[in-house]
C-alpha cells in the first residue's frame, strides 16, 4: 500500500476501511471482503425490475463495450449502500453518482472503456432521464461528478 498511498495522482480511498486488500498496482485494483451481507445483496437483487431495466450502453459506440441491463434504484432504497461506499471511497453521498444495479445474463460483457468524464451534453441528459433524476433532459452537463473510481459489488457467483 505504500506506492499507492505515497501517489498524489489517483483520489486515495479510504484503506483503513474494514476488509480493504490492495489486489494490484497500475491500475490501483483493490477488494473489499464482505462489503454487503448476502441479506443486503438478495435485497439488491430484488430491486431490479425488469420492467424499468434499460440497457447499459447509453450510446451505440458502447454497445462493444458492455451489454448488460441497468436499473436506478431510489437514493431512499439504497441509502445503506450508498453511506458504505461513500466510506470507503472516502468521499460524501453528495458527491457519488446515482446508484446503478446491472444484470449480465450468459454471455453479456463489461470491457475495458473509458467514460463518465467525457461525455457530451446529449449524454448527460440521456443518463439522466435513465436515472430519472430529469425527466425533461434538461440537466446541466457533468452535472454529476466525474467518475473517479468504479466500485463492482457481485450479488451473486457468477456461473
């Protein structure tokens, strides 16, 4: 953890949190053990609703990259999931985008890509709507954060 500590180029996470191992270097790739309890993520599961299920790729350049199905839970459902990943990324709710849950089925993908940062405008909007955070598509631009780390947590084996 010392290069990874002693680095002032990447926002540092909180490592002192419970269960946090640094799994590689360059990039910085880390594992939280038990981040949820399997109640928590059978609760997750169940909050994915096939009839809201949009899919993941927001643009058509992204259709190579992943091809899964994403929902947008309520900030009120997932305020426990939020607080925890608000400690551990050492950041406040305030500043983490709106929580998504997605679903792979057999043979869906999530790739190597870069987003978040540089979306356009159209973008933006669009990703709103999805959450349903702006319904008419008016949002402001980065007018969520940056994404300066993504955080997977598996609620099942995959198969």
């Amino acid at each position: 953890l010392e290069a990874y500590l002693s680095q002032e180029t990447f926002h540092r996470i909180n490592v002192a949190f419970p269960g946090v191992r640094l799994l590689h270097e360059r990039p910085y790739i880390f594992a939280v053990d038990d981040f949820a309890t399997t109640e928590e993520c059978l609760e997750l599961i169940r909050q994915f609703d096939d009839e809201n299920a949009q899919p993941s790729a927001t643009a058509p350049v992204q259709e190579e990259l992943r091809t899964s199905s994403s929902v947008f839970p309520s900030p009120d459902e997932v305020v426990w999931l939020r607080q925890r990943i608000a400690a551990v990324t050492d950041v406040t709710d305030a500043q983490l985008e709106p929580t998504k849950i997605s679903r792979y089925l057999r043979g869906e993908y999530f790739r190597k890509h870069t987003d978040a940062s540089f979306l356009n405008e159209k973008l933006w909007a669009f990703a709103a709507r999805l959450a349903g955070v702006d319904d008419e598509g008016v949002q402001e631009p980065c007018g969520w954060p940056s994404r300066f780390c993504t955080l997977f947590l598996y609620l099942s084996d995959s198969q």
